[in-house]
C-alpha cells in the first residue's frame, strides 16, 4: 500500500497547534490525530453491509470502516467545519487498516466523491469527500473523478430527518455528466448513515452505464444497525 503524504494546508491549518483533536497530545505538524487515539477508534466489522442499509436502490455494496462515535464525530467535525484538511489523511490511513482494501482496491475502477451543491462549496471553501477520495485514491493508486456526479439542487441537511425525509430530500439532487460503459465505481463519502445520499448517487451512475456502484465512508452511526 502506498504511504499517505500530506497534502498542502490551507491558511486556517496553519493557526491550529499540532494537538491530536480528541486528545489534545502533540502531533507531528500537519497531523490531527494521535496514533493512540487512531488506531483505537472503533472498527465497524460489517464487511459489506448493504443488505441492511435502508435505502440501497442502485447500490452493489456499502464499506464502512468505523463506528461513528465521540470521538470520531470531533474529528469529522474539524475536517468539515474547522478547516483542518489534512485529516483527511489522517482518517484515511486508520480507515485502510481497518476496511478490506485489498479486496476493494481490485474491485473498483474509480471513485468518485460524494459531491456537494456549489453554493454549500463555496461556502466551505472544499468538498471533504473529494479530500477523503484523494487519500484513498494515492493509497490505492486508483484515478479520482470528482465531475462525474454533479448536485444540481440545494438540499437541506440530512441530520435530523427520518429514513423517508432523507429519500425525498435526495430525490433529483444529482446527476452524472458522463457515460461510464462497464465502469466500476467506488463512492466515498464522512459518513453513511441510512444510505440516502449514496444510492441517490448510485442510481444516476447506473443511469449513464456504470456496471457496478458500491460506496466506502470513514463511519456509520451503531444507532443505524
């Protein structure tokens, strides 16, 4: 497997002190977590779980690598929000130890990031899935399409809402710019949680021809289960 390397901070990175976000210990620069709390978040061990995903139409297979808990909610929370884009990285690497990558890497052709609206974007400043895509695609050494789904409508946050709310709020939200014949496609996206999104996703990329759709996250909520 290939090593990870760091990608280039942005502005905000470089204000932050080098402490592991969950248990404020000294990191390496340009780390967020510690390899103590790393290598002790919780594997999900579900292998491929997408007979039990509440919504997945268009879906071949769901991968989730941990548990979303305490722990991980703060540092998905700094990835999004606080700027810290280099854990991206740091999540990926403790994710490719714990998920079957060997069988997924051999699997896929391409992934391709869980896109979000342009204005949600511009608003963020960077799409943490295509952060998270990019430090899979150099571990596994697999091409990243971030054009290939495009959301076309706004929508409205996907916490807080029921298993049928999710379906609506994503129905028509994506389309996919480009044929895929025979492609085998890997989404990646923070978190899974009744699989909404990702089968919306899924089915506009069977759509255009995609042979195989399966979607790797970083976790899934245990409440989900």
């Amino acid at each position: 497997m290939t090593v990870l390397s760091r990608p280039v901070g942005g502005f905000l990175e470089l204000l932050f002190p080098s402490l592991c976000v969950t248990c404020e210990q000294p990191v390496e620069p340009g780390h967020h977590l510690c390899d103590a709390c790393g290598f002790s978040l919780s594997p999900a061990n579900l292998g491929n779980w997408v007979a039990q995903v509440t919504t997945g139409a268009g879906l071949d297979g769901v991968w989730s690598a941990f548990w979303f808990d305490d722990r991980l909610q703060r540092a998905i929370h700094a990835l999004k929000y606080e700027g810290r884009t280099g854990m991206a990285v740091d999540l990926m690497r403790y994710a490719c130890a714990e998920s079957p990558a060997a069988q997924l890497q051999q699997a896929y052709d391409v992934l391709i990031p869980v896109p979000l609206h342009r204005t949600k974007l511009r608003e963020r400043g960077y799409n943490q899935s295509l952060l998270l895509a990019h430090a899979l695609g150099e571990a596994w050494e697999l091409p990243v399409d971030p054009k290939a789904v495009r959301r076309r409508q706004w929508t409205v946050s996907q916490t807080g809402l029921t298993a049928g709310e999710r379906i609506g709020n994503m129905a028509g939200s994506f389309e996919c710019r480009l044929s895929a014949e025979g492609t085998r496609a890997l989404l990646i996206d923070d978190v899974v949680t009744t699989g909404a999104t990702a089968s919306a996703c899924a089915q506009v990329l069977k759509g255009a021809g995609y042979s195989h759709v399966g979607v790797f996250s970083i976790a899934t909520p245990p409440t989900e289960r």
